[in-house]
C-alpha cells in the first residue's frame, strides 16, 4: 500500500485539488480530494472514458470447442478452487483491458494493459474479504507512468492497475488482492485443461487477433517519460515481477528454471509476444513462464516490461543473478 507522511499527503491533495480542474468535467463524481498521486502525472491515453469497452458479461465456450485461437496466441489462465480453468485469450483483452466476471461465486476482475504488458487478475471484493464490498471495473482512458488507470463503476475511484491500488477518490488507499494467474500459450492451456472455458469473441467490432501495436515490444515505451531501469536493463525487456522483486526474462530463459527467494520459476518456449507482429499469433518467441513456491503452489505474479516495473516499484529490488 502506499505509505505518506501527513506534510506529503497534505503537499499531494493540495496539488491535486489545483490540478483536479481538468478531469472534475468528465469525473464529476470522483472526490478529488482524496489522492495518493500527482494528477500531474495522469495524461490522456487517447480514447475517452470507456472507449475501449470493459466486458460486463462475458460469455465462455468450452475449450474443445474453440476453433480460431492459434496455438501460440496468449492467454491469461485463471484456475478457481472449484470448477474448471478459465482462459481469457489476449486477442479479446487487447482491445477490452477489462473483463468482469464471476468464478465459482467469486467477483473477478481480468486485467492487461499492452502499454505496459501488465496482466493481472484481481478479488473483485475490496482487500479480498469474503463479505468485502464488489466491485466492476471500467477503462477511464486515461495513463500514469503509461499503465492503464481503471475506474470502479460503484464509486468513480481510479485505480493503478499495475498495483491493484486506489489512487484518488472515495476508494483511494483501498487494495485489491492480486490472485494466482499467469499468461500462457492456448496450446499449454488446451493441453493442461481439456476441459477448461474459454472467453468467446465478444460482440463489438473490434479486429481480434491482430496486434494495433505493431512492433511495440522491441522500439520504445509509448507515453512514458521516467526513468529507464537500472542496470542496464533495456525498458522494454520483460521482467517476471513477483511482489517487489523483478527476474529478467533474458536470465530466466537462458537458465529455464531458476529457484531462489522460495519461489521456483520456469520457462518453456512456445508462446508468441501479442505486441510484436500485426498478427498475434506469429509473434516473437517469449515463452511460458510459471512461478510457485516450496509446495509448488501457483503464485501471483506478472510479466510486465522492465520500465514499468521500474516506475510503479523505484525501490524495487532486480534478481540478477551472480
């Protein structure tokens, strides 16, 4: 959670309050008087609020049945305590961000932002807790540190997704838990789960399986102006992001399982970048890449590019290596 002293959070809502002026027209019922960022750093992604649509009502087909996928294309995997595995293929979230679901009773929120390559599945019940308030979630449009800002639909709060973190309105400070998912090939899901769900293609016109960043993951962070990572790092190397600390995915695949700070992670070749060829399926190799720990229990994490990584955790420590 973000930690403030009470001069720094007073310094920050008395910017935010002077800079609030340019959103409170299209948030009127966001209260902007309660930040934990700089609206100096919120810009404008582009499309307006809710321009790229959240799904409210995703609709599943069993995996047996699904024809237009191709082997390599990514996935994001979700496999609940009961019930079967649920794939939600990349192609869909790449112009949705957003999928709102509910998984053997439990609130769900599926989430990729290409801009930063963050995918993350989140407890759509505030902190997790069994009786906590349920929230759905939209995209505002708008970017900090270029990942996606998401707004609840109950209070109008905006939310990082990078970190799951309320940053201004009613909710800010509140957390979301970040749940066991990974991104995967719909090969290795098909293969692992037969009998598992996939998203259908929703009913929007949207070109599914192409790629609108073209060439994104090998040029330059797009409307991200901090610092690149240390070490060397290049911005957009993908880094496997567990907590506060970051594995290269160069050093991960050059050793294919790696175990220190209890966690156990894996590589196997076999999925393609969604953010490398106009068609997602022929990307770039990148791999599938698992992280569990001692018990080799599924742990949350998530494979972001290295500059985000950077920007959302500037203290975070980079697992190197000897």
């Amino acid at each position: 959670m973000i930690a403030m002293t009470p001069i720094a959070l007073f310094v920050t809502v008395s910017m935010g309050l002077a800079q609030s002026d340019r959103f409170e027209a299209g948030w009127p019922n966001t209260d902007f008087s309660r930040l934990a960022i700089d609206l100096g750093d919120v810009i404008s992604g582009g499309p307006p609020r809710d321009g790229i649509p959240a799904i409210l009502d995703p609709a599943f087909i069993l995996a047996s049945a699904e024809t237009r996928l191709d082997a390599r294309e990514p996935v994001m995997t979700y496999v609940p305590d009961n019930g079967p595995a649920r794939a939600y293929p990349i192609r869909y979230l790449m112009w949705h961000e957003i999928v709102n679901d509910v998984v053997d009773g439990r609130p769900v929120v599926v989430t990729f932002c290409p801009l930063c390559n963050t995918g993350m599945v989140f407890d759509g019940r505030l902190d997790g807790q069994l009786n906590g308030q349920a929230l759905t979630f939209g995209v505002s449009g708008l970017l900090r540190h270029s990942d996606m800002i998401m707004y609840d639909h109950q209070t109008e709060s905006w939310w990082q997704q990078a970190l799951g973190e309320g940053i201004a309105g009613e909710m800010t400070g509140r957390e979301l838990t970040q749940l066991p998912a990974w991104m995967e090939s719909w090969a290795a899901f098909r293969q692992s789960h037969p009998d598992g769900l996939v998203l259908d293609e929703p009913n929007w016109r949207r070109a599914y399986g192409t790629n609108p960043y073209r060439n994104y993951d090998t040029t330059r962070p797009f409307l991200y102006t901090g610092e690149d990572p240390p070490h060397g790092i290049p911005p957009l190397e993908r880094v496997v992001r567990v907590g506060d600390r970051a594995w290269p995915l160069t050093r991960l695949r050059a050793r294919g399982t790696i175990t220190e700070a209890g966690l156990t992670l894996s590589w196997v070749e076999g999925q393609a970048s969604a953010l490398d060829t106009g068609d997602i399926g022929a990307g770039r190799e990148v791999g599938n890449v698992r992280v569990r720990d001692a018990q080799g229990r599924d742990i949350a994490h998530d494979i972001p590019f290295a500059f985000a990584f950077h920007a959302f955790h500037p203290e975070g420590r980079w697992m190197l290596g000897d």
